[in-house]
C-alpha cells in the first residue's frame, strides 16, 4: 500500500486506488491537499476527475460518518450533467476561494447570474476578502464563508456542511465554479436539480485559459455573454501610479524568481521615470518584509501599499501597467483591460499555465524564467510605456 502523500499521488496518476484513506485522513491538511488532493485537480486532466472524486468521497465518509462515499460518488456523476431549470428568485454563486480564481472565473458567473435573471437577488458565497472586490456592485449581496486554507480536513468540509442549510430554499439556485467550499463538487451543499456546477478540470484543449472556458459555459448553460468584472471600493487615497506591482505568491514560494529579480524589475520601473505602487502583502509575512526592504534600498517614486487586496485592485484598475508574478493581480488587470507582464515560474506544465494565464483585453505578456529573462520584461515595458 502507498505510505506517503507522494505514493498516492503516483498511485492514483498511474490509475490505482488506495485501499484505505485512513493515513490521508490523518495527514496535516496542507500535504493532503498541497500534495495530493490540488496537483490531481491542477493536472486539467480529465482522466483524472474520477480518482479525485472516489478519493476525496473516501475521505468525506471516513471524516463526516453521515455520508456514503458511493452516494457521493453517484450523486456526482448526476451533478456534471445538471442543467437546472427553475427560474430562481435567489441566486447563490460560490467562491473559488482564492482571489485570483474569484476574478478570473467566479465573477463571470456573477456577472452571468445578474444578466439571466435581473429580477433574482445575487448573493457571493466566500470570504469577506474576496466579496471585498465586488462589494461596489448593488446587486451583489454577501454570505460569509469563513474557509480557511490553513484549516484542518475536519473544518474545511464544516464551512461547506455549515454553508448548506442557506441554501435549502426550493426557490435558491446554486452556482458552483469548481468551488473549494463545495470540495469542487464532491461535497454536497444543495440538490442536484437546483445545482449548476462548471466542471473546469473536465473541458478545453491544452491552450484554452479558464476564463474562455467559465464564459462558453455560462454562454452555453445560462444563454448570456459574461466576462470578469471587478467592482471594489475606489478610495481616493490609494496612491495612483504609473505601475502596479505585486510578488505575492499565495503560499506557493516556487512562483518567485529571486530578490535579485525583483529588486532591478522595481527598480529599473523607476529609473525609467515611472511611479511604482507596491502591494506588500499581509503584514507579517515574508512578502511585507520584502516589499520593506525593497522600499529601504530603491530610489524614486516608490509607493508601498499596506492594506487589504480589494483597494489594491482598485489602483490596478488605474494603472497604466501591472507587473507580476501568477497571482490575483494579474487577473484583476486582465479584467480590467491594463497592459499586464506576468512572470510564471513554478507551474505544473503548460496546461496550467494556459489555463492561469491573464486572459482579458488589451496588452498581454506572460513571460516564464530563464536566460535573458529581465530583457524580455524589459521589451515587453518599452511596448508599453515606450
């Protein structure tokens, strides 16, 4: 039998199926999922949907006793071919939990469900930060889901099981995006015939971005013609800037290319005459040291931004190019049409990075690391900025 986190995960790439899920179960949340459970989803690969979902309707039955890994597996099987036909006086849409998959892909089915039905009340299901980016919106209205992916498997599946009695009601229509509440689908929240669920792990080719694939879905399942859309506060006293940058990686430190990059990117901005806005993170962490050291040793119009993400975005969304790594920031400059560089590094393949890439309007650059890599930045900003 696989010992290790790594074994199952050859197992289950190699079409075998653990006999028991009782060490999985037990493992610390972030192995389980950081090295089982998001690379069998972040793989795109089809074949590998039913492995992901007998492995974690396992897991479900072995944490939540009132399951049956077989009803969920056969529950699922009927929930990727639902399409709903209720006309809803309620429409809740899931958060994908993280920020840039809210942008990227859950806004669009916001956006969808505000065109199909003008008169049904919208609600976001998700975290108060992520709601933070559409909160500006008026028909758009809040159901807070603390879902902490520092959380253990026992609390993570609690948020959703502690999500689902609002959305009893027989007039409520759920939109689920591949959600994490919803355990991308596996864990039950409402019935199957008021459930539209976006299978994203299951559809397009090598090269398509989620974000073409979450809008021919809703095109094809909803009818409407939707697109990412951000609508967070606009203070005034967020400091506008020629550039937005950000080097968050989530908790993927892979994503980084070195301090050495980051600090001649940062500062060669500013030798060309160009005002910077820096997010620095979370205070405490790694980045906000950074982005605070960066801050000691750049000269120029250098501006850090300490605060939440959504003010952030909003600055994004006023400037007049945005430099990152593969994070929320790029998504919120694709949604809103700003000339974007985007470094990949760390990435699974090329599928994903296709899938993750800033699909939006106007100027694109996705760059990966490797010789000459500062020269490419720098000719993609000279297209930009001249």
């Amino acid at each position: 039998m696989a010992s290790t986190s790594a074994e199952v995960l050859a197992l289950l790439r190699a079409g075998g199926r653990p006999a028991s899920v009782d060490a999985l179960a037990s493992l610390p949340a972030s192995e389980l999922f950081g090295s089982v459970i998001e690379p069998l989803a972040d793989s795109f690969d089809p074949a590998l949907i039913p492995a992901y979902v007998d492995l974690f309707a396992r897991l479900l039955e072995r944490v939540a006793p009132s399951f049956s890994a077989a009803a969920l597996v056969e529950r699922y099987s009927a929930l990727r071919a639902s399409r709903p036909s209720l006309e809803p006086s309620r429409v809740v849409v899931l958060s994908r939990v993280t920020l840039g998959a809210d942008v990227a892909i859950t806004s669009t089915f916001l956006k969808a469900a505000m065109m199909r039905w003008p008169a049904a009340s919208v609600v976001f299901a998700g975290p108060a930060k992520n709601f933070e980016l559409f909160a500006g919106e008026p028909r758009v209205s809040f159901l807070e889901v603390r879902y902490g992916r520092g959380a253990t498997l026992e609390e993570r599946v609690r948020a959703g099981m502690e999500l689902a009695p609002f959305l009893t009601d027989v007039s409520t229509l759920v939109l689920d995006p591949d959600s994490r509440l919803s355990q991308l689908g596996v864990l039950p929240l409402a019935d199957v015939s008021r459930t539209l669920f976006f299978e994203s792990r299951g559809v397009g080719g090598a090269s398509d971005s989620l974000v073409g694939l979450a809008r021919g879905f809703v095109a094809e399942a909803l009818g409407v013609d939707a697109a990412p859309w951000i609508a967070p506060p606009s203070p005034e006293w967020v400091p506008r800037a020629d550039v937005a940058v950000s080097f968050g990686v989530g908790e993927n430190p892979a994503k980084r290319v070195s301090d050495s990059f980051e600090f001649y990117l940062v500062q060669g901005l500013l030798d060309r005459g160009l005002s910077v806005l820096l997010d620095s993170g979370a205070p405490g962490t790694a980045e906000a040291e950074r982005a605070a050291r960066l801050e000691s040793s750049c000269q120029g119009a250098l501006f850090i931004w300490q605060g939440s993400f959504a003010p952030f975005a909003a600055a994004i969304g006023r400037s007049r190019l945005y430099v990152g790594y593969d994070s929320a920031g790029q998504h919120v400059a694709a949604a809103c049409g700003v000339p974007r560089i985007t470094v990949f590094n760390g990435h699974s393949g090329e599928t994903f990075a296709a899938r993750w890439r800033p699909d939006g309007a106007g100027f694109s650059r996705v760059l990966f690391p490797g010789e000459g890599l500062m020269e490419r930045v720098w000719r993609a900003v000279k297209e930009v900025v001249g």
